[in-house]
C-alpha cells in the first residue's frame, strides 16, 4: 500500500510533464473532464462524485494521484476528508501563465476564461483554509517542488 499524495494543480503548473516524467514515482493524471462530461457539451450529472469515487479508489494505489484545481473539486475534496496539496501560481504570474497557455496551443476560448477568472480563482485558492498550499516562484513548474 502506497503513501499516496493527492495534489491538485492549477492549470500549466506541470502536472502532463509529471505523470510523464516521474522519475521513481508511480504518477496517475486524473483529468477531471474525463468524469465531468458525458458528451460535449452535456455534463455529467455524477459528477464531482464519480471523480471522487475514482480518486478514492486510487489511493494507495499511486504515489501521486494529480487532480483538478477546479473549485468544485476542490470543496469535494474537503467534504469526502481527503488530504490534498493545491499547488498554483502567484497573483503575479498571470503573463507567464497565458504565455504558456498560448505555447501549448490551448483553445482561445480557454485562455480568455483564465485571464477573466485569474484574480478570482487564486484568491479563492489563497483564502482557504483546508488544503496544504504551495504558491509556485515565477517560472516555476510542479516538478521543481516535487
């Protein structure tokens, strides 16, 4: 049984890279949009509790079970009691962030909800209180912590 560490990441802090290159590690990336949607554009009406069900199930399973930083899991993940680290990005990283958004070759459309969201989402990040918190340092990627 494995000492498994549930880590949720904001998006392009290197969860992808991780699960690929976890040296040592047995690294699983929950994408939370493989539970969220039944099909495009219609949600799954199980979801955060089928994603729950599926992180639960890996526990022990995986050193690192990476997850969504979406504040919906976030709350599931403090209402079933499981441990987690949230790792994202300083207020002040956002131009690096859509930098490596744009390089990565994400939607339009996604890079436009994260500029509009960016204050709101790492203010709710840096006021909770249930998770372990690691602000990343400009330019710095999950593996550097790790």
């Amino acid at each position: 049984m494995k000492n498994t560490r549930v880590i949720s990441g904001f998006p392009g802090i290197g969860k992808s890279y991780l699960f690929n290159n976890g040296k040592n590690m047995l690294v699983i990336d929950s994408d939370s949009s493989n539970f969220s949607w039944l099909e495009p554009g219609v949600r799954d009406p199980e979801f955060p509790h089928n994603y729950m069900k599926h992180i639960k199930k890996n526990i022990g399973k995986y050193d690192i079970i990476l997850v969504s930083s979406h504040k919906v899991v976030r709350d599931a993940l403090r209402e079933n009691n499981i441990s987690y680290t949230i790792y994202y990005p300083s207020m002040e990283s956002k131009d690096i962030y859509i930098n490596r958004y744009t390089e990565r070759g994400n939607p339009e459309s996604f890079i436009e909800l994260v500029k509009e969201n960016w204050g709101l989402w790492i203010s709710e990040i840096e006021n909770e209180t249930y998770p372990e918190k690691v602000k990343l340092e400009d330019g710095a990627f999950l593996s550097d912590y790790i």
